[in-house]
C-alpha cells in the first residue's frame, strides 16, 4: 500500500510531475554522489530533459527545479519567495552541488530539452550523468516523473513491485487492491473507509503522527487559499494572465450573492486562489497533482472549516479523498503525461466528491459511487496547456472540478441503488481512455487550445 502521506506532499508550483518530481530527481542524483564519496570529485553535471519534461519543461519550470534540485534545495522546505534569488545565485557561471561542491555550470549547455528523445518507460524522462577530471564519467542515471511528485528510476519501473520507493515492507493492516475490496473491508471490520486508510497508516508510523501530518497538509492548503485570495497581478510566463481570486473575493464579500450563486462563486475562488498561486510558483500540496491542486482545498474550505468538529471532518475528508485517490495511483495513473487532464483533474474531482460524500455521512457504498461519478463526467478530459503554462485551461478547470465533485457527491447520496458502474470500472475506462488518448493532449501541448489559442 501506498500512503496519503505521499499521495498529498506539500511543494512548490507550477508541477508536480514537471517541478517537484524532476528537484526530487536531480537533489536525489546528487545525494547519491556524495554518499558514494564521488561529490568532491565532480567537475560538472549535465540533465537530459526527455519526452513531456522537454516540450513543456519551461513552462512548467522544469529547468529551474533541476537547477533547485542540484542546489540540494527541496519542494517541501524550499521557500518560494527564495527561488528568483536562488536561481540568479546559480545563473552566474557556477552551481554549488548540495550546497557545498562548486562546479562551472551554463544552463543552457547543461540542461538539455531533449525533445526528439521518446523516453521507454514514462512520457517523463530525465538522464542525469555527473563527470570527473578530464570529463571521466562518474554516474548516469536515467530517472522518470511518473505523476503526483512520485519518482522512479529506470530499474524500478522495470520492476514495478518496488515502484517509486514508497511501497511499505511491511504488510499494511487492511491491505486493498480495488474498489471492491475496500468496500469489502468495510463490511466485514464494521468501519468507514476513512478508518481503513487510518488503519493502512500505522504501517508508515504511529497514528499520532499520521493525524499531525494530515493537520500540515491541512494548514498548508488554507495558507496557500488565504495567500491566493490577497495576491494580485499577473501570472509569470508572458501569457498575461491576471490572478482573478483576489477581485472575486472582494466582490463576494462586498456584495453577497443569493445562496447558489455564493456557493459556486466561492468554490471557484478557493480553487482558482490555489492554482493561481500554483502557476505563481507558490507553496501548494499535490492533491493529487498540483496542476489539479485546487479542487480539494476548495470543497474542503467550503465544507470544512467551521465548527467545533471543522478539524476532524477535514481530517476525514482528507483520509477518504486519499484512500481513493491510491487506487487511481495503483491501478491506473495521476499523470497527465500519461493520462491527460483526466488522470489529474478527473482524479482530484472524484476524490473530492468521496471525501464531501463522507463528511456528509454517506456510506462506503454512496462514497465509492461519489468517486465513481466524479471520474466518469471527467474521461476523456484532455491535457492541452497554452504556452505550456499550468494557467490555461488548468485554472478554471479547478473551479468546474470543485464544482462538479459537489455535484458528485450530492447525486451520490441522493442514491441508495447500487450504481450500474462500478468504481473499479470506470477507473479501468479511465486507464484504457489514457492510453488510447493521442500523445498531442497528454501534456506535450501539440494539440488542442495549446495550438489554437495564441501563445503571448
Ligand atoms: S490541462 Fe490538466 S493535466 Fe494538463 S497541466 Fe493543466 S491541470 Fe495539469
């Protein structure tokens, strides 16, 4: 099993397929050396971006992760508002590797858009070689993105069973490899799946410590809304994006809608305040990708955030979410270089209609089909951004989805039918609609509203 703790990381925008997985990567390449001894004797590194991380790495600021990345700098510590300071910092002829090893560094020379290069395993490839004196190779690794901030390197995506370092050792307490056995679980322990996944987290560390995390990740969601709704201006990356959270919030609070009309308006503003905040390079937590950071946060603030019992229903909520959201990660994909917008927006959207279902008091069953419902009314949704920019369509696509996975769970509970399609299969349909989908809508920006709407 995999854990939410994983599922859900606190990291820096745009990316987490294209910014936070490729800083893990190169900080990963560069760790390495200096446990094997090797860091004092690197004379100068070079990172081969392939496939999706060459045709949307600028806009997705793949570049400067890797640059991060080697710096030693990681997603969940690094502070934003530090980055343009720490990229000048390395722009001048030479990089600090770990934060210690100096060596010549020109990024254009080595950091290569290997556009021409089809990566074998994952559309998101990255080859990372370090040399020694007289440009003696000391290490060439090839490592893949594969979605959510998850990592691999290329042996083990060929082996799956240890894929991206997180699967536990140890068997979880109330193991699942499908919808169906989760609800299963549920029946024969008496127990809601928030509880099964609470139950699967002990493998990881004791429960206190699942619950503090769940609580970061919580307070990091809030902070990045509450930052969103007060930041104005225009997005970075010349599409001449304005932030359009802050003019919602005012007009909400200045003039109140009728009750609706409120509840969409303030769903769309939490949301398009996360990713507003995402395509800024902001703070935010995958949930499930940061591309589809928004949906989440948005239906947990509008559902979650008063009341004495606001912490534990939030919490609850988030257990759900994520319970859901491993089986998409196991048993398809969250990567929009694989599945198109689907496998991030129609993820997130399905988790968030579970979690809502759940703090709604639905059973396992009208949870599942919540989820269920939430991904169906999303297949075959494609990823085409302008520019190659996190901003168009991915900031209204989180306003629909946050939305839409209310609509879900709403229609859900209002069911007491087992629902003609299964959870299962319309996670299935989801994995056989991504591979089906051309490569032109899976985050390359060669088809779609990245070729029909102008870029600048
Ligand atoms: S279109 Fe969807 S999958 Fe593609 S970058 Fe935007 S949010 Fe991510």
């Amino acid at each position: 099993m995999l854990s939410i703790l994983h599922l859900f990381r606190i990291g820096i925008g745009p990316s987490s397929s294209h910014t936070v997985g490729p800083m893990r990567i190169a900080r990963r390449f560069v760790a390495a050396l200096a446990e094997a001894g090797k860091l004092g004797d690197v004379r100068r590194v070079a990172i081969e971006l392939q496939g999706s991380l060459a045709l949307t790495g600028v806009g997705h600021g793949s570049v400067n992760a890797c640059v991060l990345g080697l710096m030693g700098l990681e997603p969940d510590s690094v502070d934003p508002d530090a980055v343009p300071a720490l990229l000048a910092e390395a722009g001048a002829g030479e990089i600090r590797l770990l934060g210690t090893q100096p060596v010549p560094f020109d990024r254009g020379r080595d950091i290569v858009l290997a556009c021409e290069v089809v990566p074998e395993l994952h559309p998101n490839g990255m080859r990372l070689r370090a040399y020694g004196e007289d440009a003696a190779p000391l290490a060439d690794e090839t490592w893949y993105s594969t979605g959510g901030g998850f990592i691999a390197s290329a042996r083990q995506l060929a082996a799956p069973s240890a894929d991206d370092l997180v699967a536990s050792p140890v068997r979880a307490a109330l193991p699942y490899a499908s919808g169906a056995e989760l609800l299963q679980l549920c029946e024969t322990h008496d127990r809601d799946i928030a509880a099964v996944v609470l139950a699967n987290e002990a493998v990881w560390r004791p429960e206190a410590e699942t619950l503090a995390g769940i609580d970061r990740l919580l307070a990091a969601m809030r902070a990045c809304i509450d930052r969103g709704l007060t930041q104005e201006g225009h997005l970075p990356g010349g599409l001449q994006v304005r932030r359009r959270a802050p003019e919602l919030w005012r007009k909400l609070t200045a003039a109140p809608a009728n009750e609706a009309e409120a509840l969409m308006d303030r769903l769309n503003l939490f949301a398009m305040a996360v990713n507003e905040e995402n395509a800024a390079g902001g703070r935010v937590v995958t949930a499930p990708t940061n591309g589809a950071a928004g949906i989440i946060p948005a239906v947990l603030r509008q559902y979650c955030s008063d009341g004495e019992r606001a912490q534990d229903q939030a919490r609850r909520f988030l257990l759900t979410a994520g319970g859901i959201g491993i089986l998409y990660k196991q048993r398809a994909s969250i990567s929009g270089a694989e599945m198109g917008c689907q496998g991030e927006v129609g993820v997130a959207c399905s988790m968030a209609a579970a979690g809502l279902a759940a703090v709604w008091g639905g059973t396992p069953q009208q949870v599942a089909a919540a989820a269920e419902i939430g991904m169906e009314h999303n297949l075959g949704l494609t990823c085409d951004p302008v520019g190659g920019l996190v901003q168009i369509p991915c900031i209204e696509r989180n306003a629909i989805g946050a939305v839409k996975a209310v609509n879900a769970a709403r229609l859900a509970l209002h069911s007491h039918e087992v629902g003609k399609v299964s959870l299962d299969q319309v996670i299935e349909t989801m994995r056989q609609t991504g591979i089906d989908m051309s490569s032109k809508y899976k985050e390359t920006s060669l088809g779609g509203l990245a070729v029909n709407v102008a870029a600048c």
